[in-house]
C-alpha cells in the first residue's frame, strides 16, 4: 500500500452503451498514471487534490481504432479529497473504451437468489448496509388489498407511486431507499457492480442529489 499526496484530473466519459463514466490522471511526486477505478464514476469534471492510497500499479493494455494502447495504472484503495476545481479537463485524443468492457465478465456458478444471505458490511464504505441489486426484495411493500377502503387518491397516481418505490427499493436497498426518501445524506457502496454503481449515481442526480467529495457522500440539494 503506497499513502501519497497526488492530484486526480478527472474527465467524463458520456458516449458509453453502459452509461456515462469517469476516468482520471494521476499526477504524484514519483510519477504519472492513469486511474480507472469504479469510485471515480460519482465525481463530476474536474481536478481535485488530496491523499491517496494506492493499492497497485500495473501495466495495462487495450485495443483502441486498431492501435495497442500500453500504459501505466494505479489502483486506488482510498482517497480523501482536500480540494477540488470542478472545471472543464481537456477530453482524450482519442475515443476512451468503457473499462467494463476492458475485461469479460468471468463466469461464475449461478446461485438460487432464495439463497443469498443479505450482505455484510465489506469496507468503510459500508456504512449504508445493503447496497446491492436486489438484496431487499424480501422489504418490498405488500400488494394493496382489493375490497379496502375507498380513497379519493386515483388509481393511476397510486401505482405510479407504488412502482417507483419498488424501482428505488430494487436500485438500491430498503434502507437507502428511505433514506432517499427522507432527503437525508446517502453514501454509496462504490465495491458493487460498476453498472449498477453508475445507475445508482444517475438516480440521485436525477433526484436533486449533489455528490460531495470531501465527504465521498451524496447531499440533497434544496431547491
């Protein structure tokens, strides 16, 4: 593990099939590398100062409109962000692939889904239980009962309602989702799959959410 001070020029990717996505330049007193890790897909545009620790650095090499393209990575464990300049970063000469696309997805054993335990808490980031595609479903809210109490709330506006909590409660977790709800500072879990890290991400934008990096949290942004 190597602790330094560097600066991340972090650009956006937007032309992704998977969703837009970010990658950064290093710049660090021993060196220059590039840095590909799902966290950097929270944070807007910009560069941004502070302290890293860095837990590989590695050869890497793509294909790119024919060409071999080496070059030098780091791999991040952690970072605390001291400053930052959301600005405007040169974009890339060249089109940038997806690093979901870099590496095929291994195969694995399918496993029942009645099966999975519910998540442990893997890192510090963790402090929002349950991050995960489908791992409140047990959570979801019954069905209304047919036969109940007339409501002068109409059926459409109901359902509507009822989906898009279900959505957000399948998005992300039964807890999260409440607090999402509740307008209340959420921190995602950025160890899960990237596509689903980066569908989390549009959601809370989409909601009026602003991703702090100092605190490496999500905050509701009064309008």
């Amino acid at each position: 593990m190597i602790k330094c001070k560097g600066t991340l020029r972090i650009k956006k990717i937007r032309q992704s099939r998977n969703g837009a996505f970010c990658i950064a330049d290093l710049s660090t007193d021993f060196g220059e590398f590039k840095v590909k890790d799902p966290l950097l897909d929270q944070f807007e545009e910009g560069e941004y100062q502070g302290t890293l620790w860095i837990h590989e650095i590695y050869l890497s090499q793509y294909i790119s409109y024919g060409k071999a393209v080496t070059e030098l990575r780091a791999r991040l464990h952690d970072l605390q962000i001291d400053s930052e300049d959301r600005k405007q970063v040169r974009k890339p000469e060249q089109s940038e692939p997806d690093p979901i696309d870099e590496v095929p997805t291994p195969q694995v054993p399918s496993k029942p889904k009645a099966a999975w335990p519910n998540p442990a808490k893997r890192s510090d980031w963790a402090s929002v239980k349950g991050n995960k595609l489908g791992s409140s479903m047990a959570g979801t809210p019954d069905k209304p009962v047919e036969g109940g109490p007339e409501t002068t709330t109409p059926p459409e506006k109901v359902r509507a309602a009822v989906n898009e909590a279900n959505v957000a409660t399948e998005m992300f977790s039964h807890e999260l989702a409440e607090l999402i709800d509740q307008h209340q500072i959420v921190k995602l879990d950025p160890t899960v799959d990237r596509v689903l890290l980066r569908a989390q991400t549009a959601a809370l934008r989409g909601k009026g959410y602003s991703f702090d990096a100092k605190q490496q949290a999500w905050i509701y942004q009064v309008t």
